[in-house]
C-alpha cells in the first residue's frame, strides 16, 4: 500500500478549470442548443409553408403542376415528402447547389418519361409537339407491323434431308418410329421381336420328343444294336418348324 500510495502521489495531478473557463463552456453549449432550436424551428416553419403551398395548389382544378424555387438538399428533402403524403407526383431538375428544384403534379396529371427527360435535359415540355411525336411514334408502329406481315416466307434452296440422306435415311424422328404392342402371353416384350417364333405348343412337344430318346438310349441292352437318332429343329421363315431324323444302325 506504501508502494501505490507513493506512485500516485508521485503522479501529476490533472488540470482543474477556473471558473471562466467553465462560464465560457457553458456559453457555447447555450450558443449550441439555442441554434439548434432556431434551426428546428426554422425547419418547422418551412414545412408549415410547403403544406399550405401543396395543399392551395391541390385545391386550384386550374393547375395541373406546381414548380418550387431553387433550395437547398435538406429543404428540397421537406417538399418530396410534403408532396408524398399530398399523393402528389415530385421530381428534382437542374444541377446540384446551383440551380435544383422541385416540380410537383397531381396523379391524374403525372409526367410522362418524355417530358421528365426533357426536364432533366433543361429544355421546356411543349405538349403539342409530344402530341405530335406520339403520332409519329404511332405511324412507325404500324409501318412496322405492316412490313414485318408483309414480309415473304423464306424458302431454303435446297432441303437438308438431301444432304444428309446418307445419314438419317428417308425417314427420321417420328416418322421412322415403329410402335409395337406388347403381347401379355409373352411377358412385355412384343411378340414381333422375339427370335424364336415357336409357339408354347411347339417348344413343350420338342421337349417331351429329346427326353423320350434319352430315356429310349439308356434302355438299349448292352452289345446289341445302338440306335442313334438326332433330332434337328430349323424355324423357317414362316414361323413353323420341321423336323428331320436320321437313324444310323450299326453292329458290334
């Protein structure tokens, strides 16, 4: 506790204020908020104007748009919302500090884009020559239409199946798609693509026929005649089958 008592005392203490200097303080903090209410106030009045200005222009049916003098950003930010609140329409024109100001109309009187861009643009909004514009606007539509429905169907001089013949054959797509039924009796691949084209009939006789000869073989007696048949089936191109034996006999 010696230790820390000597190093803050040993420290330099921080400077006190006179008593004019705490006069002079409080004097610019009076100065300060006496501004700030001048300012407040100032703003309050201005947008107490803007109101009945907007609101006496929404009360002329003589006016159909209102322009506002040059002013400041921060005024020019009171007349948009002012407007807005009116259901007005409101745009700035002209350059920044120099000479912008705001224009307002009523909604059934909104701007069109050519006359905001020619506002932008600084020139003066002639209605008459819109108008005129409009209708030449209007005859370029229409020679437009008539052109593009006049315009001939082109036909290519020469066809590309022609030239790839080679490749997709006379028939393409759809057209060379053949479509097949499924049979049930054969599961569901169709009849027309099975190879073997034998009906069950066919195919359990054959059967029967190869275990009766194998069965007939192994009965033969032992040193006597062996009999050995082959049987051979061949589908032709009718879906029918014929069979053709050969029996060979031989002693020992």
């Amino acid at each position: 506790m010696d230790l820390l008592g000597s190093i803050l005392g040993s420290m330099q203490k921080p400077p006190t204020m006179g008593d004019a200097e705490r006069k002079k303080a409080r004097e610019q903090k009076a100065l300060l908020e006496k501004q700030q209410e001048k300012e407040k106030k100032s703003l309050q009045e201005f947008r107490e104007k803007i109101q009945k200005r907007i609101h006496d222009f929404i009360k002329d049916g003589t006016k159909q748009k209102s322009k506002f003098e040059p002013m400041d950003k921060g005024w020019r930010a009171i007349v948009h919302e002012v407007a807005d609140v009116a259901g007005l329409t409101s745009f700035s024109f002209g350059i920044e500090e120099q000479d912008r100001y705001v224009m307002v109309w009523k909604k059934e009187f909104a701007p069109t884009d050519d006359e905001v861009n020619a506002l932008r643009a600084g020139k003066e909004w002639d209605p008459e020559k819109a108008k005129e514009l409009e209708k030449q606007r209007e005859l370029e539509r229409l020679s437009a239409e008539e052109n593009s429905s006049s315009q001939k169907k082109i036909i290519p001089n020469s066809n590309y199946k022609d030239k790839y013949r080679h490749l997709i054959g006379d028939e393409a797509a759809k057209k060379a798609a053949k479509q097949t039924t499924a049979n049930r009796s054969y599961g569901f691949v169709p009849s027309e693509n099975k190879r073997d084209h034998r009906t069950i009939e066919e195919v359990l006789a054959e059967t029967r026929a190869k275990k009766k000869l194998k069965t007939e073989a192994l009965k033969s007696p032992v040193g006597g005649p062996v009999v050995e048949e082959c049987s051979s089936l061949t589908a032709n191109s009718g879906g029918q089958t014929s069979e053709s034996t050969e029996t060979k006999s031989t002693s020992v």
